[in-house]
C-alpha cells in the first residue's frame, strides 16, 4: 500500500522523516522480481469516526489547529509539521485500514504500507517523535471493529521504543504489545518492567537492549520470548511497526541488523502468523533515517513476505 500524497509531508524542510524516505523505499521495491509479486493497494483517507477510535477529540482538534496555524510543529511535542501534514497523515492512516480491510477480507495474503508519517509514537492524546496518528493502534481497533478479530498480535522492532502504541493498550489485554528497543533512547520508555496494568496485565512484553545488538539479541528475543508468548496468545491478525532505524549504520540509532536480518525477523513473524492467524499480517513503515539502508531493508521484508528471497 503506498500512495504519492505521503511524499508531500515535510516537503521543504530539513529533517531525518524526509520525503526521500517514501522514494527510498519506493525506489528499492522496483525491482526484478519483486515487483510482479506485488499488487497496489489504494489509499483513502482515515474518518474522524476511526481515528476516536484510539485517539481523544481534543488531541485530534488541537493537531488540525497546529497544522492549519502554520505552527512549526504540534503544540503537544517534537513532531514537525508543514501546511498538508494533517492530510497526509489521514491518508496515511486510511491507507493502512485499507491494508487491513484486503487481508482481513481474503484480497491479500499480507500487506506492507509505505506511509509517512510513522506513527508509534503518538500517544491518545498526543503526537509526538514525527509521529500525528498512531498507524498501528488504529490497524488494530480496526480489525477489531470492522472485521470481528479478537486478537491482534504488534511486533515493534523500530530501534525506538513504541510508547504510543504501548500506552494505548496497556489495559487491554486482547492486544499483545511486543517491542525489541535501543535503551536508553528516545523517548525513555519500554522498559522490561512494563508488563501492562489491569486486563493487560502480561499482554506487553519490552526487550530493552543496549546499543551494538543486531542479530542474536533481537531474532533472539523474538524466537526465545515472542514466539512462546505467541504460543498462549494466539493471535488472529499479526501487525508490523516496521522501523528500519535498527538497521547498521542508521542516523538515529545504534542497532546492526543486516538486510537478511531483516528478513529472517520476517520469517519468524510470519511463522507466527501462520500458525495461529492465517498467515494474516499487516506491516507499515515506522523509521529508518539512512537511505539506502531503508530501502534495501524494507526490499528484504517485503521480499519475505512475498516469499521472494534476494
């Protein structure tokens, strides 16, 4: 799922959430034998109905007031804004519930959105860390609201910590909450210790690791934690937040994982929602801040989710 429009996002302005981001990524996805696997998915832009469905009217009100100001970021934190931010960021989050419709209805097998801009960061009530909407909270309630599913599985492996997303449903355990993170890092959250509150009690699990992990900490954490956590949760949709900023020789972050690491972090998900889910899953670009590196990851991802190996 991509569109043009997620481009226009910071268009002007000096900043590692670029609009080359979105060309990176493109631009590696146009390859032999990738290309003919894939099919394009539309995007729309998200209702006002949906996005309350995980953040609070005032949030939602007071961001449409920033961007339309000519503020130069949101009045709630340090994330960027131009005049079109608000609009893309809707089509953004349309563009990922119609990635969940197509594989929650059988079009898909699996879905990847190229979208900008990322969104694990913004909390219910704010946005910040590039982040305005939260893509995969709302992915999730969606697959909740609209098709029936009761459990959804997120792995978050961006090199920064997911608070958005960890707070949203840290008192609702029919969503498990996976994150691997550089700590400490921005934005100070995710500690092993925040295992979730109430009904989410058990249902978060953080992975915090010091900076110089890759492979045997990260795919380590997830086959030796996730996937027996996985065992007891079974979920019925699994979704990615897909942060190539764990990749070596990232801008922001200090994690070494390869392009075949990436891959192979895929497979094992995968595996997961093969057993329990249908295969169904859902993934969407969070960061990942060097160029190249972000293209060829998300080559390599996507390349697995389509069963094409490099």
């Amino acid at each position: 799922m991509a569109d043009e429009k997620y481009r226009e996002h910071l268009m002007g302005r000096r900043h590692p959430e670029c609009p080359e981001r979105y060309d990176a990524v493109m631009g590696a996805l146009d390859r032999p034998g990738l290309t003919g696997a894939l099919r394009r998915i539309p995007a729309r832009d998200a209702t006002e109905d949906e996005l309350l469905r995980c953040h609070t009217a005032a949030y939602l009100a007071a961001a449409r007031r920033d961007v339309a100001s000519g503020r130069p970021y949101l009045s709630t934190g340090d994330t960027d804004i131009t005049p079109n931010s608000w609009e893309v960021a809707e089509r953004a989050a349309g563009g990922v519930l119609n990635a969940v419709d197509a594989v929650c209805s059988g079009e898909a097998e699996n879905a990847f959105c190229a979208v900008r801009p990322p969104g694990h960061h913004a909390t219910a009530s704010r946005g910040m860390g590039f982040c305005l909407l939260n893509n995969v909270a709302l992915a999730a309630r969606h697959a909740q609201k609209r098709h029936g599913v009761g459990r959804v599985l997120i792995v978050d492996w961006d090199v920064h910590h997911g608070n958005g997303t960890q707070e949203i449903f840290y008192e609702d355990g029919s969503v498990f909450f996976f994150s691997t993170h550089q700590w400490p890092l921005y934005p100070g959250t995710g500690r092993a210790d925040e295992t979730g509150e109430g009904a989410g009690e058990g249902a978060t699990m953080n992975v915090p690791l010091p900076a110089g992990s890759g492979r045997e900490e990260i795919l380590g954490a997830v086959e030796q934690a996730l996937i027996p956590a996985a065992e007891e949760f079974r979920p019925e949709l699994v979704l990615i937040s897909a942060g190539f900023d764990s990749r070596d020789g990232d801008l922001l972050g200090r994690f070494t994982l390869s392009d075949e690491d990436f891959a192979d972090l895929t497979a094992a998900v995968m595996g997961i929602a093969d057993r329990w889910a249908g295969g169904r899953v859902v993934s969407m670009l969070e960061g990942g801040y060097s160029l190249e590196g972000l293209g060829s990851a998300a080559a390599a991802h996507v390349g697995r989710m389509g069963g094409v190996r490099s």
